[in-house]
C-alpha cells in the first residue's frame, strides 16, 4: 500500500477528524493553505501542474463547511492580540497563474471567500515567463530525444514521463545555484534544445492586471517580481525585488500591500538579512512554505509556515495537526 493510500485509510476511519478534535481543545491554532494553479489536467508549458477543478471545489466546500476562512491580515492582527481564531484556515495562492482567475476565482466567489494572491509581477502584462517555466517550456518542446547541458549533465527524453522528470531534477539543480549561474544556464539549455520561446505566451498562463483588479474578493501580496531565490543573489538585487514587487501592485491596485511570500520559501530560502529587507519594505507578515505545520500566536509573523493544497485526505491531514506534530 502506498503512502495515499494510507492516508486516505487513515482519513476514511476518521482518525484526522478525532486527531483535531483532541488538539483543538488544547490550543487555538490556525493553518495557512498554499495553492498554485487550478484547472483542468492537461500538458501544457508551466512547470506546476494544476489542481483539478473537482479537487479544488470539494476541498473549498469542505473548508466552508467545516472552518472559518479568514485573510491574511485578520490572522496577522488576532496573533498581535494573542487571541487566535477558532477553527481558522487562510487561503492562499503563489505566482498569479491565470487559472487562479478562470477557475479558481468563481469557487470562491460563490461561497464568498477571501483570499490572498501572492503575485510575481514580472508575469503580469508583460508575456515573460518565469524561469521555472522557460525550463518546462524547453524541455516539453525541444524534439530532441536526448540533451546534454554542459553544468548540468545528459539527460533523456524519449518519453512524456521522462522529459517531466528532467525538468523536475533541472529545477531543483537550478535552485541551488546562484541568480547568475541559474540565468546562465537557462540560455545554455535554450541553446541545446533549439526552441525559442515566443515573446508573449506569458500572456496565456499568467494574470493581467485588469483581471487582479476585477477578483474583488480577492487580497494581495508581493512574491517579488522574477521570482528568484532571494539567498542566491546580492543583497540589493533581492531588496530590489521585495521593493519593487510591493511598489507595482501598489500602483496597479491603489491598494496596500502588507503582506509577502517568500519564493520557494523553504529552509535556506530566507535568512535574517532577507527578513530584515521584508520588514523595511513596510509588510507585516511573511509565508513560507516550510514549516509545514499549523500557527499559534507565538509564531514570527515573518516566518509563517503553509499547508500544501492538494487531495482532501492530505489536507485533512495536514488541518489536524498530526503531520507538523510529528516534525517537531
């Protein structure tokens, strides 16, 4: 038996549902859930694959059902109070995939949801690519059978399943290097592959403007503007990309931004300096994505960990506690 199907055991005797039962009565505690894409499955250009709508719909409406769904800030001003809310979740979405707009948007608007939106601006009206989704992009449309990337090494490509592979191993070789290299090694691969990537396809997965400001439900953050590792590049290039993310939505929304998420947002991904240029730039709070565990007041509002949205059982999971229980 795999691991899915354990949990989805595990959920089926109601073990998640007493787990929470219990943990709730000894403390208020509140989970953050990270989502990115929403739609149906079919292989296109990015990088992350998409939730399906049907998931996404049964996950919502049990959330409705069974939690109070609250934003960002009125999380951030109950753990100022040392008064967490009963039973609460938070709702999130990284990078501002256009889906979250057509599909992902409509579910919560039935239900009169809130929401944050981290946005990466560099997607936004301008047809770019991130590049993570260059990287997927190269690799689904190249025709070679095969890739050799001096730096990165020779890689097959015979198959659907493996060209998915190659970019997730490309992906995380490229994490663990610096901005520069990482870009570098991007043309590197663009070069190797022999595709070009078309100057404006950014303009079918990522959000517009006149979208993010038609989603009226929805609450916005900054996820910088090219969506870097912040650790990986000097100092000032990474405030540049906190500041200016923050300044753009600003300007474009006539809203302010107080909140941020970290890119990647896993152990290494943030350090004292980058919280420092985080608070300077005038947010309140931060979400990672580690640890994935659930928050009490007593968390830095600047180091706020995230559940992973996916299947219900591994949600239910997550929501009880058990899993962050066990990581510490």
């Amino acid at each position: 038996m795999d691991k899915k199907s354990i949990v989805a055991a595990l959920d089926h005797l109601a073990l998640f549902d007493a787990y929470g039962k219990i943990r709730k009565r000894l403390a208020n505690q509140a989970a953050i859930i990270m989502y990115h894409r929403v739609g149906p499955i079919t292989n296109d250009d990015c990088y992350l694959p998409p939730i399906t709508i049907d998931a996404f719909r049964e996950e919502i409406e049990y959330l409705h059902k069974n939690y109070t769904i609250i934003s960002i800030d009125t999380l951030i001003s109950k753990m100022n109070s040392r008064q967490m809310p009963k039973n609460a979740v938070v709702i999130t979405f990284d990078d501002g995939y256009k889906d979250n707009y057509t599909y992902a948007y409509p579910i919560l608007e039935k239900y009169g949801i809130p929401a944050t939106i981290y946005l990466a601006t560099g997607g936004m009206d301008t047809g770019n690519l991130f590049w993570f989704d260059q990287l997927s992009y190269l690799i689904k449309n190249t025709s070679a059978k095969e890739i050799n990337i001096d730096g990165l090494g020779r890689y097959d490509l015979t198959s659907e399943q493996s060209r998915c592979l190659v970019a997730r191993h490309i992906c995380e070789t490229l994490k663990k290097k610096s901005e520069n290299e990482k870009l570098a090694l991007i043309e590197k691969m663009k070069d190797c592959c022999q595709v070009r990537i078309p100057n404006d396809i950014g303009f079918r997965y990522y959000l517009t403007w006149k979208e993010i400001k038609e989603m009226e439900l929805i609450n916005f953050g900054a996820h910088t503007v090219t969506h870097p590792i912040l650790t990986r590049m000097p100092l000032e290039s990474a405030k540049h990309e906190i500041v200016k993310s923050k300044l753009e939505i600003e300007e474009k929304t006539g809203k302010k931004i107080t909140s941020f998420s970290y890119p990647n947002g896993q152990i290494g991904d943030m350090n004292a300096q980058i919280i420092d240029c985080v608070k300077e730039a005038g947010f309140n709070s931060a979400v990672s994505f580690y640890p994935s565990r659930l928050i009490s007041y007593k968390d830095d509002p600047f180091l706020l960990g995230r559940v992973w949205g996916s299947e219900l059982h591994i949600l239910k999971m997550l929501l009880c506690g058990v899993y962050g229980d066990l990581l510490q």
